[in-house]
C-alpha cells in the first residue's frame, strides 16, 4: 500500500477577505434609507412575472431565510417586505477595484477569488509587519474607512483554514486559526462549511457516515483515494488542517456575476 507523506507548511500568514454582503453594502451605503431593511439584490419577481435568481441579500433578508441562488420569487415568498434591487454591476466592480488597491499596499501577492473576496499572503509585507492579524485589521480599517463597507478576515497558515476562518464570525468578524488549532477548530465542523466540498461530495460523506471534521479524520486515507481519487487525497489533509496551495497573484479572476 502506498503511504503518501504528511508535510504541513505552517510558515506562511495567509489572510482572506471576504466582504460582507457586497452588494447588498454598497447599495445601504449609498442609500441611507435602506438600513435596517431586508434588501435583495435581484429582479423582483412582481415586474419579472417571477422570474429572477438572488444575487445576494443583506443580513436583515437573511434572517428571513433568503440567500444567493435562490428564485426571486421564493425570496419574495419568505419576505414580502424585502426590498429588490435588479443591482448595478458597474459600480460593483469599481468599489471592488477600490478594495483591491488597499490590498496592494500591504502585499501584491493577492489572489482574487471574486470580485468581493481575495486571498493575500502576508508572510513578507510591505509595512514589514510580522502580525498578519494586525494587517487584517488595518485592512479591516482601510476598507471601512475610506468605503464605508465592513470585511470579514480569517487568518491562518495556509487558504484553505483562512477561508474557513472568514466564514466563521460575520459580518465584520476576524478569526484567528494557528497551527496548534487546526485539527481541533476543524473536528466539530459540519463537512458541508468545508471549503471546496460541494453536494454530489457530501451526499458521498454522509454515506459512509462523514458528517464532522471529526468523522473524517477516522478515514483511512486510501478509502478516501478509492472514494474520490485526487480530491481523497486533499480530503485527508484537509481534515489535518494540512493545504499547502500558495497564493497565486497572477490567477485570472473569474468574471462579475450576472
């Protein structure tokens, strides 16, 4: 049988942003009566003859059970108050670019992921800081400051635990995982929030009775292989706290949603 070595690289201090709600901020933003009301960015469904998909939602929409990707007719379904906005991607992009030169004081090692969210590596940084958690939080700073929009951080050694990190306290949180932690922060964690896992996987996981990171650190790492060939293979590391991805600046960042 083959065994594949284990080799976590715990040098680097990669930070991930994820904004909060972007779409649905910018709109709050730029139109004050809009605080504290449900908005959805999406077409509504009673001009569209409902049809229409949600773009996103802000958390007052949430709390009524909206979410991205859902019909808008739906949407207007569970939250009759909700207030639809077909969106201008136009100036999307443009607070996104703004977002993204504030990055670039800090590193030019940044990997987009979406207009609203990127992935930096801090391990040498422009200010010359040896606290990534204190560049996540000028950054934090910088972003609301000067945009007026809140960002959530995570912070770890490597993407996969900061992704997972930026998820975990929102809006405006900060999550901190470091080394020691991984395994422990990631064993009660549905394996659905595990970043890269998608349905078709987690029917698979539920199947043989993967529910928790816990449950899948009790896998041998040839089932998984068996299972779900290469993606077995990060699957186990993965449950390890163990991605060792670099951050890549040059990636071509998917184009805006529509």
């Amino acid at each position: 049988m083959l065994i594949f070595p284990l080799i976590n690289d715990t040098s680097r201090k990669i930070i991930h942003i994820d904004m909060d709600a972007f779409f649905a901020s910018v709109e709050e933003r730029d139109n004050p009566k809009l605080k504290g009301k449900p908005v959805i960015i999406g077409s509504d469904p009673r001009q569209t003859g409902g049809r229409g998909v949600v773009s996103t939602c802000n958390y007052e929409a949430r709390k009524f059970g909206v979410h991205s990707a859902m019909s808008s007719k739906e949407a207007y379904e569970r939250c009759p108050q909700g207030i639809f906005i077909s969106g201008n991607y136009e100036k999307y992009q443009t607070v996104g670019l703004q977002i993204r030169e504030i990055f670039k004081r800090y590193t030019d090692k940044i990997e987009p992921m979406s207009i609203d969210e990127a992935y930096l590596d801090v391990t040498e940084n422009k200010l010359g800081l040896k606290s990534a958690v204190k560049i996540a939080k000028l950054i934090q700073h910088d972003i609301w400051n000067e945009l007026q929009l809140t960002a959530s951080a995570g912070v770890s050694y490597n993407k996969f635990l900061a992704k997972i990190a930026s998820d975990y306290e929102k809006p405006h949180g900060l999550t901190v995982i470091l080394p020691d932690e991984a395994e422990a922060f990631l064993a009660p964690m549905d394996i659905a929030k595990f970043h890269g896992v998608g349905k078709k996987s987690v029917e698979k996981l539920h199947d043989m009775g993967v529910y928790t990171g816990a449950d899948l650190l009790k896998i041998p790492e040839m089932t998984l292989i068996d299972k779900f060939g290469r993606f077995g293979f990060d699957l186990y590391r993965k449950a390890r706290g163990i991605s060792n991805s670099p951050v890549k600046s040059n990636r071509i960042r998917k184009s805006i949603g529509k």
